[in-house]
C-alpha cells in the first residue's frame, strides 16, 4: 500500500474511537435532545473560551454560516486570496451571502493591518460596505503556516476598531497550538467567531464547531438549518469528536515531526528541495526542469500519495495514520523517483 500523504482528512477512526462512538447516548438533535452533542459544544465552547458553540457537519458550513451572520449582501469580506473560504469553498461568499471578496496576496497567507487598511473603503454611497475579517490558522494552502501570535491578536483588535467582524477558520487551530505554545483560548479572545475542525488532525471521521457569543450561536443554528445542515442522531459522531479532543490533541506535534522528518529526507534530492515545515505539511519543490511535479506524484505513486498543487509544488500531509516509518518511506520513494526521472540510473 502506497503512504497517504494526500491529506490529513484521510484519518479514519481507531478501533477505540469506533467503540466509543457505538456507545454514545443519542436523542434527537433537532430537538436539542442529543446529550451527546451537547456535550461536546459545551466542552469547545469552554475550550475556546467562548459563550457557545454549535456542531457542524463540515468546516466549510461553519466558516459559511459565521459570514453570513456577520454580513449582509452587499457588503464585503476581507481574506487571503487563496484562503479556504474564498478559494475552496465554491463561491459560498458569493452565492450563499451576497458578500463582495476584497483580497490580499501575502506570501505566506498571513498579514497585518497595513495589508487590511490598504482595503477599507471610505463609508459612502458608492462602495460596499467594510464587513468582515476571515482569517486562517494555520493556512493551509502555503502549507499549514502559523500565524505570529503577537500579529495576529494586533490585526484583530485593529480590525474590530474599524468596526469590521473578525472570523477565524481554525480547521487546524490544534496544529497552530502546537507549533506556536499556545492554548486555543490563546487565539481566540479578539475574535467575533471561531470554527474548528475535528475531521483533519484529530482524526474524527466527520464534524466542525463554530463557536461565538450565545446570541450568535443562536443564529448560527438557524442559519444552519436554513443551510440543511441540521441533523438528528448526530452524537454519533459528535463522540468521535469528544474522542479525538480527549485522545489525540497531545499527539498532533508527532506530526509535526514526521513532516521535518520528509523535508530533511526531501533535501538530500539534488533535484529536490523542501523548507522546514511549520506544522504538518511539506511542500516539495521540484527544483530541476526537466520534470514537472505532476511527473514525479506518477513515477512515485506506487510507493506514496501527495497532490501536486502546481507545476513545481507537491504537498505531503502528515497526520495519525502514518508513522515515522511511513514518512521516511514516503520522502524516500519521491527521492528515488526524482533520480529517475533526472536518467540517474536504475
Ligand atoms: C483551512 C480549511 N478550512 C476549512 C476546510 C473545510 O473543511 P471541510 O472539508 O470539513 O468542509 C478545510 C478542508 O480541508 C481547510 O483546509
């Protein structure tokens, strides 16, 4: 079997979480009856030191209901141009809240207030109207980038005093803990909205929770529901959530790890090259022309799993269901097929 390097979404759950899961009290969560559920929104909204939180059964429905909450059609929303909720989520600003996308072109997928300032619009009849902030921890399309605490708490208070909502999507905001020390409340107290996901890192078979203020979250389970996002039995896998908070958070700076772990093997390739990893994604560059990085996923695809995310870039996902062993194969494999590809023999 090749390695599985494509994304962290390919976890699937332990015979133990599966046990867990089977065992859950459900109700009707429709109905507000599933104990389930309530307990693991109670428990990521004490977490992320918010008044509530909400289940979700994706982290792209959550980061959707928190713009449409925060914005009004015609207004607009201020992110990184490739930022998952502009660039992943199928036009969802757009279609599903009449939001208008002004964009920053940072390098690393992180910014500062300059950035932001430079895109306010005065407040008059011709513009639309300076709304919402959506910021992402760690960014994953620059390969899982933590933001500089200090810049990203700075950002938030300067964007609150232009008036703007301020939303995080922390579908890895377990991960931007790791690496940076913190705990999540550590990011979360300047922000108007919060979403987290339990199916990357974690390791849950499925769910996101938004989290906010009570009146928002209330919202939000309308929003919800008008998006059909509502469910019934869902402590099901609210559980394998419960699991994954209570059994493998401590565990995601292995991860991290096996990433650095890639790009060192990564760099030994003259063909090759790879930067230290700031969280659980190394993005290989293929660095010789004479092959592209769509050429070298094929000659390896035998042995391991990754995307090309262009021409020259290959990103490698580590996450609990591969171990050292399997990374250090994985890097292998993409080494000797770069040498292959290069006509180095064998
Ligand atoms: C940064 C980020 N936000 C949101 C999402 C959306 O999560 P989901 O696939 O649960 O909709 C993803 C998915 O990979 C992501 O990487």
């Amino acid at each position: 079997m090749p390695v599985n390097l494509r994304s962290d979404t390919f976890t699937k759950p332990s015979p133990s979480m599966r046990l867990f899961m089977a065992r859950a009290e459900v109700g009707d969560d429709v109905f507000g009856e599933d104990p389930t559920v309530r307990e693991l929104e109670q428990k990521v909204a004490q977490l992320l030191k918010k008044e509530a939180a909400l289940f979700v059964p994706s982290g792209h429905m959550s980061n959707q209901i928190a713009l449409n909450i925060h914005g009004r059609p015609g207004d607009s929303i201020i992110a990184h141009r490739e930022s998952h909720v502009l660039y992943y989520e199928t036009g969802s600003p757009a279609v599903l809240s009449g939001l208008d996308a002004r964009v920053i072109d940072s390098e690393d997928g992180t910014f500062g207030a300059e950035e932001v300032r430079a895109l306010l619009k005065p407040v008059n009849i011709h513009f639309t109207r300076n709304r919402i902030l959506s910021l992402e921890n760690t960014f994953n399309n620059r390969g899982g980038v933590v933001w500089d605490h200090r810049r990203f708490w700075e950002l938030c208070i300067f964007a609150r005093e232009q008036g703007l909502k301020v939303h995080l999507d922390g579908a890895r905001l377990w991960n931007a803990c790791h690496a940076a020390r913190k705990i999540p409340s550590d990011w979360t107290q300047q922000l108007d909205s919060v979403s987290v996901c339990f199916s990357k890192g974690l390791g849950a078979p499925v769910g996101s929770a938004l989290a906010g203020t009570a009146e928002f979250i209330e919202e939000a389970r309308h929003v919800r529901k008008r998006f059909g996002g509502q469910m019934r039995q869902a402590g099901i896998i609210a559980a394998g959530a419960i699991f994954a908070l209570d059994n493998n958070y401590e565990r995601i700076g292995e991860d991290h790890a096996n990433a650095r772990l890639i790009a060192e093997i990564v760099n030994t390739s003259p063909h090759l090259s790879c930067p230290q990893p700031p969280t659980n994604m190394a993005l290989i560059t293929v660095d010789n022309p004479g092959f592209d990085a769509h050429q070298l996923v094929a000659a390896a695809a035998d042995e391991v799993q990754a995307f090309a995310l262009h021409e020259r870039r290959i990103r490698c996902v580590t996450h609990l269901d591969v171990t050292e062993d399997d990374c250090r194969r994985g890097a292998e494999a993409f080494v000797r097929a770069a040498a292959r590809l290069a006509g180095e023999g064998n």
